[in-house]
C-alpha cells in the first residue's frame, strides 16, 4: 500500500446555465485535456478511469457506455460510481492505495440544461410505493427538512438568506461562475414562495459544466509536479433512504462522513486545522445545517458565525468562497467536483482575486440531494 | 505492489424468478442476510457496503443505489454503487475489493440486486435507451440486435454454425437443473433450440437467457479478519477490467478485445501464464449462447474460433477438463444482470470450497475464474480466485 | 456452506397474480424528457444529411477518417483535423433478421422482418461503420460483405435525423440478380 495519494491535474470547462455550443463528449473532452496536460501526462500512461453519472440524469440507461471516448479511456480499466464526484474520487484513492494503480482519473460533469423537467427526474428517485403517489415536489422535501432545523436550532429564514447573499456575492469574483450577484437576504425573502419556508432564491440553480482530477501515488506525484495536492482524509456515508425514519434536523450523514475523513487526515479539532471549505449550499439552510454536522460549530451557532462574518471570505473560517452551489450553479454529480477544483485553486495559490492567504488545508463536502442521505468530505492539503 | 490480500468469506442469494413478490430492497436484504448468516457476522462488523445494480429503468427508480441502500444493509455506513452495465456482477467484487486491498475496509459486503419485472411491459423496452440517442435511438434498435449482430459477425468470421452454438445452451440448461436458484433449467436438445420462435436472426428464443428478479450477496475479509472467520477462505488473487469505445460500429465484433484485456490485468496480478492449463472451472458471461465461446476465447482459455469445437468435445461439461459454466450460467440459472455475476461468483467460491453439492465438478479444482461483459459489447470484467 | 442448506428468498408470482389482483402493484409512467446538445461534430453530420451527404472527420495523427464525426479523435486524445464527405454506398459488415420490436413485441403477420445491419461506409477508414436498416432485398441474399447503396427521403421531408437515410439496399438490384442467378441455375440444370 502507498502512504499518500495526490492530486496532480486538474481541468475544467468552467459553469454555465446552458452549453449548447457543445455535446455532452466536447464538454467533458475539454476539461480532460486540460487536466492531462495540467498533469503532464497522456491518457495512455493513465492506470485507471472513473466517471460519476446517475442514468436519468444522462437521458440514457447505462450511461457508462458512453464514458470513455472523451476521457481518453477506450480499452483501459474504466468504471462509474453512480454517486458524486467526491465518491468517485474516494473509489480512485482507493485504487491508487491498493498500489495496483499509480495514477487515476476521475471525471464528472452536468447537463442540466438537456433535461426538460428536472422536477419530475428528481421525483422519480422516491420510494415508487410509499412516497411516490403523494406527488410531493422535491423542493417540498427539503422544506420539512427546513422546517426541523430551524425549529431545532433557533435558526431564522432570514439568516438562512444571508447564506444566498454572502455566496452568490463571492461567485463575483470567480470567473467559472454562472450565477454571481449582488443581493441581500431581503431579495431572497421576497422573491417567489416555492415550498416555505423555502423561497426561490433559496434553491441552487443548475449549471452546465465539466470536471476531470488526476490522482496519483506519491512517488509518481513528486515526478509529476511541483506542488501536489494531498488527499488526507476522504469520508462518506448514506443515513436512511427511508424519509420517515430521518432525524430531519441534522445532517447526520455528513457528519460520519467527516468523521470518517478526520479520522484519516488526524483532524481533531476542525475548526482549528481546517483554513477553509467548500460545503454543500444546495439550499441555503443546508450550508448551515452542513456547518454543524462538520464539526465547526455546536448546533444552533452556524447562523452567529455567518453573521460574524467568520465564514465571509476575509473571515477566520472561510466558507464557499466560489461561491458555493448558489453561486456557481448546482452540477448533480459534479457538485463535489467543483468543490475540489476549488480547494486545488486555493492550495495551489491560483485563486486569483480570490485567493485566500496563507491556505494550507481545506474541508470539500457535498450531499446527494433529495431525496438522498448521503454525502461525502474530502480533505486536502498542500503541506 | 504491496496490496492486501482479500478473501470471500460468505456469500447469499435468492432464487432467480421471473418476477418476484419481493420488492427490490427485500430482495437485497434477503441475499444480504443470507451472506452475513454464512459466516457468522452482523451488520456491526461491517465496514462498508458497496452495491452493483445495472439500469435505473428495470426498478423504475432514479438513483436506485440510493433507494436500495437500507436493503443492502448500508444504514449509516459508507456506502457506494458502482457500474459498468451487464459487467457489473463482476465488478462488484473487484470494487469491494479496492475497499479491502487498500486498507479502507477490513470486512466489505458487496450486494447486487436486479428487479427488472418492474419494467413495464417488457423490460427490453428500457433497453432503447442503452443506443445513441441521436444517431442510433431513431432506428427504434431492441438489444436483441447487438447480440443477434455480433452473433452473425462471430459465426461468419469463424465459420461457426448455430447448431455448434446451440450446445451451450443444451449444456447451461441442464447444469441449472442443479442450482436451487435457478429459473430455467431443464433438459433440452439442440434441435430444440434451432426450433424455438426467432426473435432476431441468428438468435432463437432458446439462446437467450430470461429476464430475471434476483440479489445475490458476498462478504469480503482482509487476511487476517479472513483466516479468525473461516477456516475455507477463496483468495481473490486477480482482478481486471477494461472498456472499449461506445462508438461500437466502428469495431470488429468478433473478437471481444476487452475481455482479453481485462483477463490479461487479471493474469497478471494472479501470476497466470497459461491461462487454459491454471484455471481449472469456469464461469464466463453467457446471457446468450454464443457469448460462452466468445468469451471463452477472449479470456484465452482456448484459440480464436475453436470455443465451439472445445464444446461439441464436451471439454467443458462439468466432468470435462475445463468445466465451464457448472452453476447453469445466465441461460440456466436466469439473468437479474448484476446478481447474475455474482452468482457465478458465489459458483467459483463455492466449487473451491468443494461446497458446489451436486454441480460440484470433480478434481479438487484449486483456481477458478468469473467473468462478466456489457455495456455496447464493450466491457470486460474478470476475477480470478484460489483456495 | 452449500446452498441447498439455505431457504432461499424469492417468491415467484405469475402474470395471473397480478391480474386476479392476488397481490397489489403501484404503476407509474415517468413524464421524463431531454433535449441533447448536438454539439460541433453531431450536429454537422445531422446538417449534411439533411443535404443528403454523409460526412466523416480525420485525425492526421492515426490517419483514421472517422464516423460519426467527432470533433476529437479518443485514440490519439487529441482534437482531430478536417471534414471530409464520405459516400453513401458501404459493405454490410453484419446483419439480423429480426421479428420482434424494439419493445419486445412479436411483428404482425403482415408486416416484413425489419433488418439491421452494421455498414462500414465507403471514403471511411476501413472498419468504421454505422447502425442502420436494409430493405429492398430478399433476405436470403443478404451476405457479410454486400456493397449496399442509402436511399434517401426526398429533400423536404429531410430533419437532419439518421432517419433521413430510409434504409440502405443492396448496390445492384437485387431483383435482377436474384433473376439472373435463377436463369442460370435454370440453364445449368436443363445442360445436364
């Protein structure tokens, strides 16, 4: 087994509200050359491939038949995780720790501007015998959850809204950003009701995009590049997919997971070893509910740190600098893509303006979305 | 390489039905308790959960690894599906086995489940979706056709006759007469086959397996978990898996290069030279007839174009040399895709054992094979295991 | 442990369960659509065959002229090079007569086998072929390796759809050849 695994490359078409210059191939093609050729390395000396795809989202059933031409994987040892990235990417850490594989790549991207009624999609993931015939919107799923937590925790609607302020604010500044803009948490209280306590603003809106990583053992990152990017703790869990067995105010999937991760990485104390983080802001009370499951804070005091300004970006924990989901978009299967992309940028010192000083471990975190309970941590370092 | 060693150390499965009562969730609990059962284990002493379950379509339920997860055993535990089409059977333990090797897991369930009943009125009907959508859908393809046109490919290329490939079909059939799980089993004659209804020439109704409902269950152990909990553990010692272009027309098909490359990976990891002397039983993808021989030929364990002969010389019955498909295969046993692979997984495991009761084949055989395929006739998937 | 020592799980149900109403089931059709992005290279092989042309890419690297297009060559993993139209004449590189739908069910009585067949199209790299259909031929004729033709739709019913090809069918009449090898079978059994 090897000790660390790294990320040596990393490559990205950047977010957009629809794509429809490119096919689904042309898309992902972009972010795979530059992820080689940021890794100095050609598909053909890569041992292994991974792609996240769900089938529906695809609008095909086996999706992974149409995985490996635009990655550079024809005849190699290719698979899917029908998960998030960041699930995908724990599968490749685990190849390249087997020591079978020195390097791996692992891909994810969005088309969420080809699907026609992503409402009906996500609807078609419930219980087909218990929830199905209740016709619920997703968004309705999320509110009850809403609902829990911020009876549970004293948390208000309006500094669930700061949340969509201080996020879609900071996408400003990143250029792979769909949906920056400068709002307040009043905007996001008056815009339309979509399931109270959930406004539209509320609610990520998807984006287009592609993502590809390289991972690689130590010895072949240290040849590879300058400044690897460690891996040193990956976590990820599923609670119930049951909704009537849920404890709806915690997220206690993302809590093991990072368990999980903190234990790998040595991590005790979170908010102390961690400089920064990308977490899940699919709606906006999630990046607070998200906050409590990993450690930063007791339940209930997410909220006093954003208004703190402890999470902003000059902050002492800051979170969601892209922007988050609220603000870059939200990518399906490339949510914990983007995070990593991310978190590369800053350890790497190539945030740009939005550069964070003096980084040197950084929390990724997603969550799978209704109707699921599962999510995954990623930690990185540059150290 | 400096990987773990991983060995199975229970294994569970239902019946394959054509259509089952149970839902897909207490399918995957019924296997998954049954694996457990077998070697003395509860939920608590595993680590992670990994599931392998091909289309979304059959259950009719989008993220059906999501829906699936409290039924294979994964409540708050890390828990991932993998995929790789009709490949996933065999995937599953190699992707079970990335947990166990690189140290993540010491004890790893591995659950498949396939509940294609659901899909109504056929569940070929969901397989349109598998073609391009813009190049290929339009043509209203069934899957029959991909089959039916490799099948044609292989046949002409080689000189192959249907009757030459009826005789798996005979032989997987009767094999499954054997197998508690099995769907179809029974005793036909090649005449029988060539007589069945054509769906798509070259295939009859009688080369094909049925669609099937059904789970199967193992539990994976690193070496030292393994040795406290059986005294009979089967070594995963090779593993290897490939995928080819989904431009699939641009392809010879008849040859699986795939297969070869994913048997090649396999080889090499467990030590194989001369794969058609070391293995001594196995058990390729056979959802059709001919894909026995094709495959058989691609995992190298005969010459291009000779699988047929090696059958019609009976080299692959159960008392033959190279006994090949003793469970009853897909065609015998029945074909809920990824517990499918299992299957014959659980087969390999237990005829190592010599646990294979009356399919057991004679000669103590030390060192077996599974393999898989799928997708566009794409991806290979291969374990080698050892006692 | 041996399988035959386990009751294993699985109940079988018949259709007639199902229909007596003996056990309960929950329908649902999914209202699921998309629209995909053709993108560069599918969508100017769509645009050409609504012009009744096929057309192929090169990758100057592999020297592999490519179809259906793409816009990168998954070999060389690199962007591939120029257009190049391709004819609409091929080899059929495999084939099926096939009687069923692609739903499952049966084809009426009166309706023809519908035959798919892979075809290596001509000013392509050898080997690279398409899915489509043949029709205007006896099925017994059809052989791995006949030189097939496409017959179009007519200009203005064309979308820019694979289905602006109707089928492909064999290059020469196959009525006629199918005359002339009976006239000659004929002659040769009246020699002798």
């Amino acid at each position: 087994m090897t000790e660390r695994v790294a990320i040596v490359g990393i490559g990205t078409t950047g977010f957009r509200p629809i794509t429809p210059d490119v096919s689904y191939r042309e898309l992902i093609f972009e972010a795979a050359r530059k992820a080689y050729t940021d890794a100095g390395i050609e598909p053909s000396e890569i041992d292994g491939f991974i792609t996240a795809a769900e089938d529906f989202l695809e609008g095909y059933s086996i999706a992974d038949e149409y995985c490996p031409d635009q990655i550079g994987a024809v005849l190699k040892p290719t698979h899917t995780v029908p998960g998030d990235f960041l699930q995908a990417m724990a599968t490749g850490f685990m190849m390249v720790k087997t020591g079978a594989f020195r390097t791996v790549a692992v891909e994810a991207h969005s088309k969420a501007s080809n699907m026609k009624n992503i409402s009906e999609l996500i609807g078609f993931a419930m219980d087909p015998i218990y929830n199905r015939p209740l016709r619920e919107t997703p968004h309705a799923i999320s509110a009850l959850e809403m609902t829990r937590y911020l009876f549970e925790t004293c948390t208000t609607p309006d500094q669930c809204a700061q949340v969509v302020s201080k996020n879609m604010g900071n996408a400003m500044h990143n250029p792979y950003a769909a949906f920056g803009a400068e709002i307040e948490s009043g905007d996001v209280l008056n815009s339309e009701p979509v399931s109270l306590p959930l406004h539209r603003l509320d609610i990520a809106q998807h984006a287009d995009g592609a993502v590809v990583v390289v991972l690689a053992d130590e010895a072949t990152a240290r040849a590879l590049t300058d400044v690897p990017i460690w891996v040193e703790g990956i976590g990820w869990c599923t609670d119930t997919p049951t909704l009537e067995m849920r404890d709806w105010g915690e997220a206690a999937y993302a809590r093991l997971a990072a368990d999980m991760a903190y234990r790998m990485a040595g991590i005790t104390n979170p908010v102390a070893e961690i400089d920064f983080a990308e977490i899940c802001d699919e709606y906006s009370y999630k990046e607070l509910q998200h906050m409590e499951a990993l450690r930063f804070c007791m339940p209930g005091e997410a909220a006093h740190l954003l208004e703190t300004g402890v999470t902003a970006i000059d902050g002492e924990l800051p979170i969601n600098v892209s922007g988050g989901a609220l603000g870059v978009g939200h990518l399906f299967e490339a949510s914990g893509a983007h995070k990593i992309l991310e978190l590369v940028e800053q350890l790497r010192g190539e945030a740009g303006t939005r550069q964070i000083p003096d980084v040197a471990v950084g929390l990724a975190q997603t969550w799978r979305g209704v109707p699921t309970a599962t999510g995954a941590v990623a930690i990185l370092s540059n150290l | 390489m400096g990987y773990r060693k991983v060995a199975i150390v229970g294994a569970g499965i239902t019946k394959f039905v054509r259509r089952a009562q149970e839902t897909a969730k207490e399918l995957a609990w019924q296997a998954t308790k049954m694996a457990l059962d077998s070697c003395e284990l509860t939920l608590d002493d595993v680590d992670c959960v990994t599931l392998g379950t091909a289309p979304d379509a059959f259950d009719g339920v989008h993220m059906k690894g999501e829906y699936l997860a409290d039924g294979a055993g994964a409540f708050r535990k890390p828990y991932m599906r993998h995929y790789v089409g009709g490949g996933t059977g065999i995937f599953s333990p190699i992707h079970g086995w990335f947990h166990v090797a690189s140290g993540m897991a010491d004890i790893c369930l591995v659950v498949t489940e396939e509940k294609m009943s659901s899909c109504y009125p056929h569940p070929q009907g969901a397989f349109i979706t598998i073609f391009d959508h813009t190049t290929e859908q339009p043509l209203k393809p069934t899957l029959i056709w991909i089959f039916a046109l490799e099948m044609n490919r292989y046949m002409s290329t080689y000189g192959i006759s249907k009757r030459d490939i009826a005789l798996v079909s005979v032989k997987n059939k009767k094999n499954a007469l054997d197998h508690p799980s099995a769907q179809l089993g029974g005793e036909i004659t090649v005449d029988d086959v060539l007589n069945s209804e054509v769906l798509a020439w070259p295939v009859n109704r009688l080369d094909v397996s049925p669609a099937s409902d059904g789970a199967a269950a193992i539990v994976l152990a690193s070496e030292r978990v393994a040795r406290r909990l059986t005294d009979k553990p089967v070594w995963i010692d090779g593993v290897g898996f490939s995928l080819d272009t989904a431009y699939w027309a641009t392809r010879d098909l008849c040859y699986p290069t795939y297969v070869e490359n994913a048997a090649r990976m396999a080889y090499d990891m467990a030590g194989i030279t001369e794969p058609h002397k070391e293995i001594h039983v196995a058990e390729p993808y056979d959802p059709f007839d001919y894909k026995e021989l094709h495959h058989m030929e691609g995992l190298m364990l005969c010459p291009k174009g000779e699988a047929a002969r090696m059958t019609a010389d009976g080299v692959t019955q159960r008392d033959g040399n190279l006994p090949t498909c003793p469970s009853g295969g897909a065609l015998g046993v029945g074909n809920p895709i990824a517990a499918t692979g299992l299957m014959k997984i659980i087969e390999i495991f237990l005829q190592l054992r010599g646990d294979a009761g009356k399919r057991q084949v004679p000669g103590k055989p030390r060192c077996g094979l599974a393999q898989a395929w799928g997708d566009l006739m794409q991806v290979g998937t291969v374990v080698v295991m050892r006692i | 442990m041996k399988l035959e020592d386990y009751e294993l799980g699985g109940t079988p149900l018949r259709s007639s369960d199902i229909k007596k109403g003996n056990v309960l089931t929950t329908s649902w059709e999914p209202n699921l659509a998309y629209a995909w992005d053709d993108g560069v290279a599918i969508g100017r092989y769509l645009a050409e065959l609504k012009n009744g042309r096929i057309i192929g890419r090169t990758c100057y690297k592999c020297n592999r002229i490519m179809i259906p297009p793409r816009m990168f060559c998954e070999l060389c993993f690199r962007p591939s090079d120029e257009w190049v139209y391709c004819k609409d004449t091929g080899i059929v590189n495999t084939f099926s007569i096939c009687h069923i739908n692609w739903d499952a069910s049966r084809r009426g009585p009166n309706e023809p086998p519908l035959i798919p067949a892979v075809i290596e199209i001509d000013g392509a790299s050898k080997g690279m072929g398409i899915l489509h259909m043949l029709s205007e031929v006896d099925p017994d004729d059809i052989k791995v390796g006949l030189k097939v033709k496409a017959v179009w739709k007519n200009p203005g019913e064309r979308t820019g759809s694979i289905t602006d090809i109707l089928y492909f069918k064999p290059l020469r009449a196959p009525t006629k050849r199918a005359k002339a090898t009976k006239k000659r079978a004929k002659a040769t059994r009246k020699r002798k």
